[in-house]
C-alpha cells in the first residue's frame, strides 16, 4: 500500500481472521466444502433469503444470474453506466447486449425507473441494477416495472451488504412497509467481497435468491454442471458425476469462505461505522459552496460503502485530485461511465445520458472506511476547507 495520509479505503482485519484460515489450513480440506457451507448458509439467513452461492468473484456472480435467468444472443439488459465494467461486460458474457439506462438526479445516482421504463423494447430480457455507493435503489418502482412488462431484475449489490428499503408487503393485502435488504429485492442480487469491499475475502462474492429453479441453476452452472461436487464425494454422499449443462468453474476456496464468515460478524458494527464517518463528513462539508452531497435525503438504510462528493465543475477535478494527493490523501472516480470505453462506445446514443454524464465528470470520491481515525477524518475536512478557500 502506498504511504498515504489517508487512504481511500483500509480493510478491517485481525487475528479471527487469521485464526480462521489457519483453521482450514490445519484442515487440509482446502477447495469448497464445509467451511464455505455453513459461509453460505449464514449469508443466506443475514439477507432473508432460501438460498446463498459462494463464487470466485462478483463479476462471476453477475454471470451466473444473468446465464440462470435465460439471458442470451438477441437479448437486451437495462443497466446504469456509472458503474464498474463489469456490471455490463457479465451481459456481455451471455451474448446479450447492455443498454444503459440514466441515472435519476445529481442527488441521487442509482438509475431512474422511468428512465429505466424507457428504454423497454422487444428485445429486452431484464434489468440489471447497481444500489450506487451502498445506497438502495428505487426497487418498488423497477419491480413494479418487471412485472408489467415481464423482464427479470438482477441486483448488482456489490456495494451494498446490510443496506436495506423499505417495500409494500403485498402479501398481507394491506399496503404495509417491510423492510427487506439488498440482494432479497430481485430475482438474484450479486455481492462482492474485494479488498475494498465492506466484507472483504480478497477475491470472492455471492449469489442470493429466493427461488427453488434458480438456485438449482446456479448451482449447476457454479460447477462445470456437474451434480456433485468434490465435497460430496470425499464423504461418500456420491460416487461419480453427471454433467448435465455447460458450466463453469467460478466455485470459492475455504480459507476466503473462513475469512468471510468472521467479516459478516463484523459487517453491522463496521457499517455503523462508516455511517458515523458519513455523517460527520456531511455535517462538516454540506455548506460548502464548492460541492455537493449526494444521497442525502435518501429514507433507505445504506451500507455506506463509498462517500462521493460533486465539484461544482468537473474542469477542476484534475486540479483538486492532484492538491489531495499533494497532502497525503487518496481519492478516486467511482466511475469513469462504461458508456465512454472504447469497447461499449457501439452500446451509447450520443445525448441519452445527460445526468450520467454531468456526474461522471464532477464526482470524486473521498476516504471512508471503518477504522478511520478522528484525526484523518477532521484532516481531510480541513484540506476541503482550505481548498474551498482557493478558489475564492
């Protein structure tokens, strides 16, 4: 890691963690086993839902959601640009192509639903959401719009362990408000656990669902679409396999299973965390002129994975990024939009992306991580403060 002040991101680990995967080493079952079962089963339980897949990685769970929802050649998807590549480019393993949908506000940077709503055609399969920095989408509205024009919706919930909204309970027929967490919303939500992730295994992610049919294709796609696997035959539950459908080999080993389970432990106190140091940045930073907050009015529990913030230009983003680091602390750009790749330029219609566009050239991004220190935080406060001064 470099010698940053402050860095933009730091994971939370300690000697559970270590203790865990020495466990598994001690072992000696280190591929997919026990370890990863009861990994799964936990997750499942945390979000509210029948069933959990550990994978290899998010992108690897994306591709599995979209395969097992039916997604193919001739097929489109809806899905925000102002993401990571590989939201769309798990489309694009399919033989589907992404059409990506504006983003609802310089406020807020999950995708619109009438956005969404407009660009339905013939040739759309599905949905794929993005809850922006941890913060949920408008679910009710986008479900609301799957069921009436039949797509499925997968949510990419990369950002988004612990965050939760509120929905109409349609099954007590009397309009009430439950509260249901990402990833539970959809038909299959998405999760990454990367270093800078909030749960954070290294490499590693999951699948959530609630549905019987799906669960069995993604477990069958997970593994070669085999229909045993490794574990189940060193105990003697199966003797020899079948392949019954062309999968992959996108399976989690079992010492970034250990890891996860002490980081889901950990995941409410840590996001408690990260929304002490939110709030804190918005108390101290929402009267300069300079910038804007996103997010702030939003009534949804969030995970608070990122703290983006607005310039009021983008021409001087290059000038500010480059004073930050001058004082030993670490931004980025989440994201540069996947619209102006060169690889997804063919995906774009000049002009249909407005919003996207004005945020992806003013957004920044700060530190924000559980551990951050009082100290880091109020020093990163101050260089925003004299960099306001500045520009006066």
């Amino acid at each position: 890691m470099a010698n940053w002040q402050v860095p933009l991101a730091d994971i939370n680990l300690g000697t559970e963690e270590i203790e865990a995967v020495a466990d598994v080493l001690r072992s000696r079952w280190l591929s997919m086993g026990p370890v990863t079962a009861e990994f799964e089963r936990c997750f499942a339980e945390y979000v509210g839902v029948k069933y959990a897949f550990a994978v290899a990685n998010c992108t690897a769970a994306l591709h599995l959601a979209h395969m097992a929802l039916g997604a193919g050649p001739g097929d489109t998807i809806i899905c925000p640009s102002l993401t990571f590549v590989a939201t769309a480019n798990a489309i694009r393993y399919t033989g589907a192509t992404p059409v990506f949908a504006d983003i609802t506000s310089i406020d807020d940077l999950n995708n619109a639903p009438d956005d969404i709503e407009a660009r339905i055609d013939e040739s759309t399969k599905g949905i794929c959401v993005l809850h922006y920095g941890g913060y949920a989408c408008n679910m009710e509205s986008i479900m609301d719009i799957a069921k009436r024009h039949n797509l499925y919706v997968v949510e990419d919930a990369a950002h988004a362990p612990g965050a939760a909204t509120w929905i109409t309970d349609k099954d007590t027929g009397r309009g009430e408000k439950v509260l249901r967490k990402c990833g539970s919303l959809g038909d299959i939500g998405c999760f990454s656990f990367f270093s800078n992730k909030n749960m954070a295994t290294g490499e590693g992610g999951m699948i959530t669902t609630d549905s019987d049919v799906l669960a069995e294709k993604i477990k069958l796609l997970r593994s070669h679409g085999m229909t045993s696997i490794t574990w189940d035959r060193d105990k003697g539950h199966s003797f020899s396999y079948d392949v019954v459908d062309l999968g992959y080999n996108y399976r989690i080993d079992e010492m970034r299973s250990a890891i996860g389970l002490i980081q889901l432990r950990k995941l409410e106190r840590n996001n408690r965390k990260r929304a002490e140091v939110t709030n804190i940045y918005r108390e101290n930073l929402q009267d300069l002129d300079e910038i804007s907050i996103p997010f702030l009015n939003t009534n949804s529990i969030s995970a608070y994975h990122i703290f983006p913030i607005l310039l009021k230009s983008g021409s001087e983003r290059p000038r500010f990024m480059q004073f930050m680091r001058d004082k030993g602390i670490q931004t980025s750009i989440h994201y540069p939009p996947v619209h102006t790749f060169s690889h997804y330029r063919s995906c774009y219609q000049p002009g249909s992306l407005p919003i996207t566009n004005e945020v992806a050239a003013r957004v920044v991004t700060l530190p924000l991580y559980p551990d951050i220190t009082r100290e880091q935080l109020e020093y990163v406060i101050e260089m925003l403060n004299q960099w306001s001064i500045l520009l006066k």
